[in-house]
C-alpha cells in the first residue's frame, strides 16, 4: 500500500514540475526580465524652483572721474555688489525621441545686483561741469528659452538659449560746479532691458515626478537709454551677468 502511494506521490511531482518547466519555457521573455530602473520618461509639464548666485557688470557712457574718485569727495551712493542671490520659478514642456530631449522653458527671478562708479561730465547746455556717482540696480529678470539635450536613463544633460528681460533702476548723486554749490543732485530712472541669455545644466530625476538641477548661464541684458533730470543726460546703460544655480521640479 505505501509503495502504491509513493508511486502515486511521485507521479503526481513529476507531472506538475513538468507543467511548470513547460510554463518558464514557453514563457514571454520580456515577462520574466529584470526591471530596468534607470529608464525614465522625460516628456511633459513641469514646474519647479531655484536659487543661486548671480554676478554681473555695469557700462555706461558717462565719462569717468579721474582715477575714479570724486573731486569734491562725494561718497559713492551704493553698495557696490557685483555678486548677489538669485531665485525664482520655472515652468516648461519636454519632448523625447529615443534618447534626444528637447522643449521650451520659462523662468521669473527676484535679484538685487547692485553696481556704483563715479563720474564727471558736462551737462548739454550747461558751462559747468558735474561730478557725482552712478548707481545700478536690480530687481526682477526673466527669460523665455528653448532646450536641446541628451538622455540617459534618469539623468538629461542640456544645453539652452534664449530671449531675457531685467528690470533696472538708474540712480544718480553728485553736485554741480563750482564748490559751494546746493544739495546734490539726486534723479533716477527705470528700464526694462531686454537681451539674450545661453546656458547648460544637468537633471537627474529621483522618482518619476520629482527632478533635481544644477544649471550655469550667461545673460546679456543689452542697452538702454536712462534719463537723469537736471543733469540733462541721457546715459545709456549696458548690463550682463552670470549666473549658477540649482533647483527642484515636479513633473506632471
């Protein structure tokens, strides 16, 4: 009786581990392959923010005071930055052909670059001359670009370019000729620039919404033309700056 139920038993193993040995063979292969975790789609929506540190120059037409100083000792009315925070929002769309990505991207930026420099000039229509101090500063800037780059699994690796806007105010403090003269001078004007901007970053996405940055760009925001009242000048303002950041974006 056991050697019948061994039997039994036996048959009954060998039968099914032939069944399951049927299965694994004629299984699909793509069915039982290892999940490949480095593949990542990077087409669609995404927003996000970032912040860094910015650093940039000032030009202008006015003429410079001798050995950048002031005659009559009038202190230059400006904290003289050439580097300061930058940060903001972003938002684009990607786009992926095999390992190709390309899309569009906009961003909007508080900053606070501040640049100052002495100078000694003689308004139109005047017989005296002036001398006093410039003052720069910033404080939004924006860019609509386009974006080119490759993939590999999670991580994008891109170039980029575009049109920039900043948003600039022009300060001037000084006193006219000869010494004894009244109060300084003060005026001031506000622009908005516009220019280009190019730049390359690398993302890396940690989970299939949430991508991190780090991206490097230079931006020149071209010229514009300042009105400073009294001192009948119209100086003509050039800024540009560059600019490292990193950032956080959640894809859709």
């Amino acid at each position: 009786m056991n050697r019948i139920l061994v039997a039994v038993a036996a048959t009954f193993v060998f039968s099914h581990a032939a069944n399951a040995a049927d299965m694994i063979v004629n299984a699909d292969p793509a069915a039982i392959a290892p999940i490949e975790l480095d593949v990542f789609d990077w087409s669609g929506p995404y927003i996000g923010g970032h912040l860094g540190y910015g650093w940039g120059k000032h030009h202008d037409n006015m003429p410079p005071a001798a050995g950048d100083k002031p005659p009559l000792g009038i202190p230059l009315a400006v904290k003289d930055r050439s580097g300061t925070f930058v940060g903001g929002i972003h938002a684009g769309y990607n786009w992926q052909d095999g390992p190709f990505v390309y899309g569009v991207e906009g961003d909007f930026d508080y900053t606070n670059l501040e640049r100052g420099r002495f100078f000694y000039t003689t308004p139109e229509g005047s017989n005296s001359s002036a001398q006093g101090s410039l003052h720069m500063e910033t404080d939004w800037q924006a860019s609509l670009r386009l974006r080119a780059g490759i993939a590999s699994g999670t991580w994008l690796f891109y170039g980029t370019g575009g049109v920039a806007f900043g948003r600039a105010k022009l300060s001037v403090t000084g006193n006219p000729l000869p010494p004894g003269a009244p109060d300084p001078v003060l005026a001031s004007d506000r622009n908005t620039h516009i220019g280009w901007t190019a730049g390359a970053g690398i993302e890396k996405a940690f989970t299939s919404h949430w991508i991190g940055r780090v991206e490097a760009r230079y931006t020149d925001f071209g010229s514009k033309t300042y009105n400073l009242g009294r001192f009948g000048e119209k100086v003509k303002s050039h800024w540009d700056q560059a600019t490292i950041s990193v950032g956080l974006s959640y894809k859709f």
